[in-house]
C-alpha cells in the first residue's frame, strides 16, 4: 500500500493512537522514513499522546514484581551483572545488537534461555568459576587479614561452604548458580548448587553482620510464580554464612534470591533483593 | 501542511529527563542498580497504563515486566534517539499492554509491535516535557474540554485497543466521522495543554469539522 501526504494526514490521529490496521500502520511508516514533507501533524497530534498516559493514577504494582524483574534481567545478562564474580558462559545471541522493541516472539526465546542448555560443559566451567572465585576471594581476604581471627574463620567457613557446594553440584542431574550482587549497597556473592532431591546449598561471602532476629532469607522464584521461601541463615563479623535446605523447589532457570529479613520465617521478601542467580541444569 | 504546531508550551527539556539519560547510559552498560531506579520512577505510571488497558492483575504485571526488559535489553538503541525516555518508556507499556489484550482476541489481526516508532514521534523537540508541571488533574481537565464522541472515539483507540474501524462499527459512525473525533479530539487536547490558540487551528480546517450523528 502506498499512500500519498494527503492520505497519510488523513491517517495521522489514527496512527499516533494506534488506531490503524496493521497495513495501514506499516504503509503510513513507510511514508514518514522517506518522504520530503516534514509531517508537522503527526508530531502535533502526537505529542498530545503521552498526556493521555499521564491522566491516570499512579498505582503502586505488587511488591514481587521488582524482584521478579531484576531477576529476569540478571538471568539475561549475567556476566554484566554480576560484581567480581564472572559467570561469562551465557550470552544471549545478538543481546548487543539493536533490535526493535521487544516482540512477543522474545518471551520464547528468553523462557528458552532460561531453561535448560548450558550443555555438558556447564559443570565443569561452575566448577572452574566456582574455584576461581574463592580464589580470588580468598586472596583479597588474605591480604587485608589484619590477624583478626574472625576473618581466619570467615575464610574456613566459606571454604566449607564452597566444598559443601561443589559435592552437591557433583551429583547427577544437579544445577548450579552464580548469586551475584543485584543492589547497590552490597558486594555480597556466591555460589549455589541443588540437587534434585531437593537439598540446595548456600555458600556467601561479604554479606553484612545480621543484628538482633535479622536473618539472611533464601528464596527460590520460578518461572512467574511468587517467591518460595527456602529458610534463613544469620551472619557473623565475617560475612560469610552458608544455608543449607533440603525440601528445596529449585528447578532448571529456577532464580536463587538472598533478602536480608528483619526476623525469620518470612513469607514474602523484604526488598531489596541483595543478590540473586539462575540456576542452570548440567549434564543434559 | 507547513505550519509549525506547537510553537507553544510543549517543547521544555527537563532535569528530570537528563537524569533519565544517565540511567539510559548506565542501563547500556548492564548495571542493574539502573534498571532498579528506572523502575523505581517509573512503575506506578507503567502499571497504571497496563492495567487500565488489560483490566488484568497477572497480565499487566507482565507487560510491565516485560517493558522494563526491553529498556533493559535495548537501551543501547535509545541512547541514539533524542526523545524523553518516559515518553518511550511508557509507549512501549502501551503498545505491549494493547499487544495483550489483542492477543486475547484470535481473531484480530496483530500490528506489528517490533517497529520502532517514525522520527517524528521521538525528535526531542516534539515530545512534551512538560509533565512535571502539570498533574493528573490538570490533564483531565484537558480532556474535559473534549465532546463526549471525542473523548469516547480517543478512549476506545487508547485505552480500547480497537482500530478506528472497529469504532465506527461500535458507535455506529461513519469511518470519516471517527477520524475527524480522533484528529480534533487531539488538538482541543493541545490546546488546552498549551494553552496555544493559533497554530492547532490550522489543522483544523483541513478535516473539516464534520461531527455527523447519525
């Protein structure tokens, strides 16, 4: 369908309202990318579009939503976001092209990208990370020992914790996942792993000091469903706690989420998600 | 068609839009601590907007969800555009709030959501900027100043979904009619925004102020 200007004025309230059939739309488009006339009156009427928007009352979404999205997005790009600790093995094809917005069609894709095929080499690359970063982090912790025996015990509490991750990522049909820092005010990472009998552990380091019934609350989030609590761990001088859970729901892109919560056996999150990580399925 | 509408008030770049900007930037980079303030400003409108087009909890939730990700994944491509990154941000909520509610429908034929809107829709200069100075309030106030069949035939395409043919099989008005109630329901609309009363009537004369009821 080509349109002439005349035609294309006639169309402009529509289109600016999205109003026209899917042709219509495409040919008025296709008119504006080339045509000499500057078409003033689809920039006058729809300029006033955005205002139809604004009369609305702002209403406040559900509280998980937040979580549920920052979950998404560190699940798609997780080697940008993680702090210190780099996942790198799964970057999504043409994530930094420029597409157009995002069509329905990217939901499949995305839901894909969650689920399952990190290949047989998955594990092995967790184990490798996994070593890396208690390398690293052990390094740093080592160099600002200060003979402070909390730290001593931090270090051999995490190690602990990262060895009691690595037996359980070991197992048949097991999955992993790289916590990384979802908010700004912490560096706090780790690394999980479940099982499928459920049991999933926990290891962490620079987490804060829990104080009074504080407690560091595990949740697991899948697909669209509400956080599932998993259990609360509390945090010594040393930052590093380790949970371990054994009715865990966790499954392939299930997101392992960390909230700091002001006293245990909370049902919802407390926001803000302090770290968070997909878990990716090995051996299939 | 040379006129230059809205010389008036609609055109003030704003501090608030800068600091958009910077998150944008930020956005880029994968930071998710962006993408945390972007939602933060930004979600009681969005949710507004999808949850008044899909009347649906679970359903806007998902649009909105899924507007927010497509910032996130794609704010490399914003950074080149020009235009205020709310008005971007919540035309996506539109469009994809719309795209549901569509989909709902087997029978309707789908427009194609993928395609970035033309330039004239995003230059900076056109896209007001002015939302920090007006209140919702106000804004209804505009829309008070609209005949009814204006304000219904601009509901039903906004906040409807449906194609300006499916309104005139609804309000049982001739096509021609529908368009002119979109296209002079707008520019009362400006007008009452800017306060503006020359240049919009330019537009005006060229519909002809057809308001047949039949």
């Amino acid at each position: 369908m080509t349109l002439s200007c005349a035609e294309v004025r006639d169309l402009a309230a529509g289109f600016v309202l999205g109003a026209l059939q899917p042709d219509e739309d495409s040919a008025v488009r296709e008119h504006l990318a080339t045509c000499q006339d500057a078409h003033a009156e689809v920039a006058a009427l729809g300029g006033v579009v955005p205002y139809l928007a604004e009369s609305l009352e702002p209403v406040e979404p559900p509280a998980g939503l937040r979580a549920r999205l920052l979950a998404a997005a560190a699940a798609e790009r997780p080697a940008e976001s993680a702090e210190g600790v780099h996942v790198g093995a799964q970057e999504p094809a043409g994530a930094s092209e420029p597409v157009a917005f995002p069509s329905p069609g990217e939901r499949e894709a995305r839901q894909a990208l969650r689920g399952p095929g990190w290949g047989t080499w998955a594990l092995r690359l967790a184990a490798v990370f996994v070593i890396a970063a208690l390398g690293t982090w052990n390094i740093q912790l080592q160099a600002r020992l200060s003979g402070v025996s909390d730290d001593l015990a931090a270090a051999q509490a995490y190690q602990a914790g990262v060895a009691a991750v690595l037996e359980v990522a070991t197992r048949s049909g097991a999955q992993t996942a790289f916590l990384a820092a979802a908010d700004p005010a912490t560096t706090a990472a780790g690394v999980a792993a479940a099982a499928p009998d459920g049991t999933v552990v926990l290891a962490m380091h620079d987490l804060a000091r829990t104080t009074g019934n504080q407690v560091y609350e595990a949740w697991v989030i899948i697909g669209e469903a509400a956080p599932v609590p998993l259990g609360g761990f509390t945090v010594g001088a040393g930052g590093t706690g380790t949970f371990h859970a054994s009715t865990g729901l966790a499954q392939p892109g299930a997101i392992l989420a960390l909230t700091l919560e002001p006293a245990p056996g909370a049902t919802t999150p407390t926001l803000p998600v302090l770290t968070l990580g997909s878990l990716a399925v090995a051996g299939t | 068609m040379t006129d230059e509408p809205g010389s008036g008030a609609l055109r003030v770049a704003s501090p608030v839009d800068d600091a958009d900007r910077q998150v944008l930037v930020d956005l880029g980079e994968g930071r998710l601590d962006a993408l945390e303030e972007l939602y933060d400003r930004y979600r009681t409108m969005a949710y507004a907007i999808a949850l008044r087009i899909t009347a649906d909890a679970a359903l806007a939730e998902d649009v909105v969800q899924d507007a927010f990700l497509g910032m996130w994944r794609h704010a490399e491509r914003y950074v080149e555009g020009r235009g205020s990154v709310k008005t971007w941000l919540l035309s996506i909520v539109h469009h994809r709030a719309i795209d549901a509610v569509r989909r709902r429908k087997p029978a309707t034929d789908l427009p194609d959501v993928d395609l970035p809107p033309p330039p004239q829709l995003i230059s900076g200069d056109v896209w007001p900027e002015v939302a920090g100075r007006l209140d919702a309030i106000e804004i209804r106030a505009a829309m008070g100043t609209l005949s009814d069949v204006q304000r219904e035939a601009i509901q039903l395409a906004y906040w409807g979904g449906l194609s300006q043919s499916e309104i005139a099989e609804r309000t049982g008005a001739p096509l021609g009619t529908v368009k002119s109630r979109m296209r002079l329901g707008l520019l009362v609309m400006r007008r009452a925004l800017t306060g503006a009363t020359g240049e919009a009537d330019a537009f005006e004369g060229t519909n002809g102020m057809s308001e047949a009821h039949p």
